[in-house]
C-alpha cells in the first residue's frame, strides 16, 4: 500500500504535527510517493563560496562571511540590515520582513553562508532578503546541487528537502517500463531519474537540469503525460459502458434540410456529419468535439445531427453560452426546420411569468429546444432527450456540462468550440473524446484583410468608416468596457457611440452591450440584420454567432486588451457575404511584450489553427482551455509544445499497457493520481 506522509510526533497541544500536514497537504502531498514526485523548480549551485569582492551582480551567488553589526531600523521603514565581511570585502544584508530568530542568528560574530543575488544598494553591494544559515568556520560544501522545492507558506526548504531525503532512503519504486524499452530510448528507470533529479550528483549538467532537457526531466514527463493519458483513456473506455438511446435514423430529414439549402456542404462538413451520424446510432453515449474555424460552418452540423436524433423518435437540446447567441442560433434553426415540421422551442433566462411557463411546457416535448443555462435550471425537463448540444463548451464550467447532460440521463453530446484546438493540446485535454475538424470554410467567403491604426489616426478610420457605409456597407465598432474605467482607461462603448454620433451625424448608429435588456438588445441586432442601423457600437456579446453579410468592417477599440481568440472571433464577424472585408485593430501605446506579440500574430494569420497553436505558446495550456473550468489534471513538468513527441509516445504506451499490463497500469494511474481523483476530466 502507498505510504502516508510520515511527520514528527507533535508536541505540547498536539498542535505541531497537524500543522504541517495541513502544510503538506496545500501542496498536494498525502503519501510518499507525492513527495517523491515533487520536483525542484530549479537548482542552486552551493558547492562552492564566491569572495565577497568577485561576486557578480547577476545571477544567484553563495557568500561567506562574519556578522560585523546587525540593527533594527525604522527608516524609511522598519527592516533589519546587517553588515558581514570576508576579508576581501563587505556586503549589506536587508530584510523587510523578518524573525526574531533571524535577528538572533545575525547577531555580531556570528559566521553565515549566504545565497541570493547581489545588487547596487545605497551603502554599496547589498542582498534583499537572501537565504543564510550560521555556520562554523570549517563547515564543508555540499557536493551536489541544492534543489529548489515548490513549498508554501510556513514550509521551509530545508524542511521539505529533509522530508523528500527521508522518502528516497526508502526502497525505489516499482517499475513499470520494460528494460529494453528504456534502453531503446535512451531513458534512465524511474528511481534512477529521481535521484538525480532530486539529488543531482557531482559533475551533473546545471543547464540540462534547469531547462529540463536532462533525460532524468524527459522520463518523468513521459510518466506524467502517460498517467494523463491513461485517464483519459479509461474515461472513454467507462463511457462505452455506459447505455444510451440508439438513434440511427432514416436520414430522410436530413436530405430534406439539404436540399433546401442555396449552398451545398464542404467535404469537411460531410465527413462531420458523418462521424456524429455513426457515432449517434451506437448503444453508449457520443461524446464528440466539433471544432473549426469562424465561419465553417459547425451549426448546420449539429442542425443535420439534431435531425438524425428528431426522426430517430428523440429530442435534441442546444445550449449556449450567451442570449444574443442562443437567439441567432434559434432563428437559423427555426428557419432550417420549421419548413420541414420540426418544433423548434426557445428558452431563456430573460423570459418571465406566463411566457416562460409557455415555453417551458414546449421545451417539453418540442423536437429542438435552444437556449441559454436557463435548458439546466429546475423545472425544465424533457420527454426523450437523445441528444445535447453545447456550443462554445469552453465557456461553460463542468458541471453545467454534466446537467444539461443529466437532463436526459444518458443523452449523445456534441460540443462545439470556434476556438479551435491545436494538435497536441487536443491529444492530451481530449484524449477521452472524439474529435471531429471542420478545416475548410464554404465556398464565397471572402479573405479578411487586417489593418493595425495607433488610436491617434481615429479620424483617418472614421473617413473610412463613412466611405464604407456610402458604398452601402455597415460596420461593427466594438469597445471593451461599458463604463469609464480610469486604471485602463479604455474608450468605453457608450462614450464612443456618443462620439460617434456627433461626427457622423448622417449615419444610422445602433449600442448594443450586455447590460440591455434581452428586449432592446434583440431590437438592436434585429435592426442592424434588417440594414436599418449603418454603424453599430458594441461590447463582445457579438464576439460569437452574430451573421450579418452585409457587415464588411469592424473597428475594434484598445486591440491590444483582447486575447487572441476574441480577436479572431470577432473579426470573424465579417467576411461573411460576397463583399471585400475588412478588420481595423485600434491600439494604444505603450504596448506590453504580450500585447506585441498578439497583435503581430493576428495581423500575420488569418487561419484559427495557426493563431491557436502561436496562442498555446504565448499563454501556456492552463489558461489556454480555462483551467478553472475545464476539470482536467493540469500538467506539471510536461510542456505540450515542447514534448509534443511525448505526447504522441505516451498515447501508444497508454494503449498498450491497457490492452497488455491492465495492472500496471493501475499501479502508475495510482502513483501520479492517486488521492487526486477531483482533478480527472469530467
């Protein structure tokens, strides 16, 4: 069995024990093996002791030297400041916050051994709190590296690294890799990878162990991703377990809907429909993810699924995440099925009092019901759910997933994301779905060109903005902020739509944001689809699902505060009907690093692929998929982009060990998450 943490006996009050495992557990350590898999975030080379007067200032640097005088001092503020010497030099030591007991251990005539980085001080060369320890005069160096440990408040390093030695004085690991395996790959065993990780022997490559490309660092990210991978795994074998309604359907409906069209599918969107069709008439629950780009063309998709549940005797839901989405879905379907016989039922959290007692009895049996979060909420039920639909799933948290999903005990799920996906990330936070890509757009849209304007040309944009609308055009103009924000001072929607007034005065100017009322805001949209509004002033409720193809220009104020999925979402707004489109992105200067960085990729790229896997890069996968929401174990050492071929590496071991070594498996699901199980996908 798994060994707890062991800690010290506690002492008077019993209190000393609990402390630090509440300390251990804040970092995830319950047993051995989680402190034995508690990597250093870096190394600190104290094998050797620098002179005072050759240390560097740059870079971590150990010194030594005797405590001359050490005082308390009150300005400009309280902090502790002690002067040491080697001999060859002195160096002020400052702390800010300080013990007691660190103001006793600097005490004159003591001699300490410092780490830290020396830097210019008022009084010369100084060290901002460094780590120090006293020490006698012969006091040997360590002979390895010093490990770095990820700890918390209250739990210091020596306490943790002292912890982790007593843990790898136990007997190693289980093994769970065949030996020709790991001498194929050039890979030490896991036990041998640990203590050098934790423990780097003299003469080990201080680069190769910081930057982890150390083939000690590589097995253990191949033993993480493999953990990952075979969670995600045993999550899609558990689902094909599990029983749901058979919906193989005649395919008549679907041809009726094709039919109707003015346009025929893209052979992406045939494959698409294809896959969820076969996957729709199995026995255990579908759980696909529709990816692709702006404009793919994904909501006929699930239109041509939702279809094949209706005539297969089931309903279909379509939840979404905003109400201007869910209502431009609606139309588009209502207008898809209607002709064909399909009840088609709106839901929404705006709807009040007898007409959302309508609504709710129709949602009941109705063949498509489309709405918002309001599909989840107590007294909403239906008949024979067959099928769930949830577009843009990135937004919505897993448990608002799971009800829509428990609405009809074991529905089909189809999620939809116009974020799309890159490779890797795909193969390791969604390994346990099915992925269906929609990689090219309908024939007829047309490329959008992207400008970048400093906020000073606004005059020369707002000349182009009139020359659009007398070609008879219309523009969207989207703004981050509602209010007046000083700390950002950002060009709100409501100042810019007063502005915008007062200059172009000849110009139909529709505001639109997300603190109208259900009612106004649709009155708004519904007049700018109708081509009675030229300009329309917005906040990002039209980021996603907003069709307008007389649409041919969007200005989107302070660009440089938009991610750049937003960015490619809402300029994905134009470019939908036959007219040159274009995208204006107003910035204001200074520009971060980041915001550099975002803005060059968006004016470089227009494919959602690409823009996503530079996006990856920049942000990192956490945030990349929501984190918070997204319920799936976060990578700790891995990096996706860099080890993508261990990504791949560790899908086929994850599959054979399955199929060959069930408890091996186990044992290694056990190892990397055991105790952890809140953090697998949901």
């Amino acid at each position: 069995m798994p060994g707890r943490v062991k800690t010290p006996a506690s002492g008077a009050g019993g209190k000393k024990a609990p402390g630090l495992q509440d300390k251990l557990r804040r970092l995830g350590l319950r047993r051995r093996e989680d402190l034995l898999l508690h990597l250093p975030l870096r190394y600190e080379d104290e094998t050797r002791i620098t002179p005072l007067a050759e240390a560097p200032w740059t870079g971590t640097v150990q010194v030594e030297g005797e405590v001359l005088a050490a005082e308390v001092q009150f300005r400009p503020r309280r902090q502790l400041v002690a002067h040491i010497s080697d001999g060859s030099a002195t160096l002020v030591l400052r702390f800010l916050s300080f013990y007691p007991s660190q103001q006793t251990a600097l005490s004159p005539g003591n001699r300490v051994r410092c780490s830290g980085e020396v830097r210019h001080g008022f009084f010369g060369s100084e060290m901002v709190h460094p780590r120090f320890r006293v020490v006698r005069p012969d006091a040997p160096l360590p002979e390895t590296l010093t490990p770095v440990y990820p700890t918390t408040a209250g739990l210091a390093q020596t306490a943790l690294a002292r912890l982790i030695g007593k843990s790898l004085s136990g007997p190693p690991l289980v093994e769970i890799l065949a030996p020709d395996y790991l001498a194929r790959e050039s890979l030490p065993d896991l036990w041998e990878a640990l203590r050098t990780l934790h423990a780097p022997p003299a003469g080990a490559r201080l680069e190769a162990l910081c930057s982890r490309n150390h083939p000690a660092w590589k097995r253990i990210k191949l033993d993480e991703l493999l953990a990952q991978q075979l969670s995600l795994r045993q999550a899609y074998r558990a689902r094909r377990e599990i029983g749901a309604p058979l919906l193989p359907g005649s395919g008549a409906l679907a041809r009726q809907l094709k039919a109707a069209l003015p346009f025929a599918l893209t052979g992406a969107q045939e494959r698409a429909v294809a896959e969820i069709g076969a996957d729709l008439a199995q026995p255990y629950p579908m759980q696909r993810l529709l990816q692709g780009d702006v404009g793919a063309g994904k909501t006929l998709v699930a239109a041509l699924a939702a279809c094949q549940a209706i005539e297969s005797g089931w309903q279909a839901a379509f939840m979404a995440p905003t109400e201007i989405l869910a209502e431009q879905h609606y139309l588009k379907l209502r207008s898809w099925l209607d002709p064909l016989g399909v009840q088609v039922a709106w839901l929404t959290g705006s709807l009040k009092g007898k007409a959302r007692l309508a609504q709710t009895e129709a949602a009941r049996s109705a063949g498509l019901v489309v709405g918002t979060h309001a599909l989840i909420q107590e007294g909403v039920d239906f008949e024979r759910l067959g099928l769930a639909i949830i577009d843009e799933q990135h937004r919505f948290g897993v448990q608002q997933r799971l009800a829509l999903r428990q609405k009809g005990g074991s529905p089909h799920q189809l999620m939809m994301s116009a974020t799309p996906i890159p490779r890797t990330l795909a193969m390791s936070y969604y390994a346990d779905l099915d992925v269906s890509v929609l990689d090219e757009l309908p024939p007829g849209r047309t490329p959008i060109r992207t400008r970048l304007a400093r906020d000073d040309r606004r005059d020369q944009v707002m000349d182009y903005v009139r020359r659009k609308v007398e070609e008879g055009r219309q523009v969207y103009w989207v703004c981050p902020l509602i209010e007046e924000s000083e700390a950002l001072q950002l060009q709100t929607a409501l100042d810019t739509h007063a502005w915008l007034q007062e200059e172009l005065p000849e110009l139909a100017i529709g505001l639109v944001h997300g603190r109208l009322k259900a009612g106004e805001k649709q009155a708004v949209m519904a007049a700018f689809a109708a081509g009675e509004v030229d300009l329309l002033v917005a906040t990002t409720v039209i980021e996603v699902g907003v069709d307008v193809p007389n649409a041919s220009l969007m200005v989107i104020e302070h660009a440089e505060r938009f991610g750049l999925s937003q960015l490619h979402q809402l300029r994905g707004r134009v470019g939908r009907g036959v007219h040159e489109s274009s995208c204006i992105l107003l910035y204001a200067e200074p520009l971060s690093d980041t915001a550099k960085a975002r803005l060059k990729i968006i004016f470089e790229h227009t494919d959602g692929f690409e823009i996503a896997r530079q996006d990856l890069q920049l942000r990192g996968p956490g945030e990349f998929i929501g984190s918070r929401q997204s319920g799936v174990p976060l990578l700790r050492y891995a990096d996706l982009e860099l080890d993508a071929e261990l990504v791949e590496t560790a899908r086929a071991l994850a599959e054979e060990l399955l199929a060959q070594a069930p408890d091996k498996a186990a044992l290694h699901l056990e190892r990397w998450l055991g105790g952890r199980e809140e953090l697998l996908k949901a």
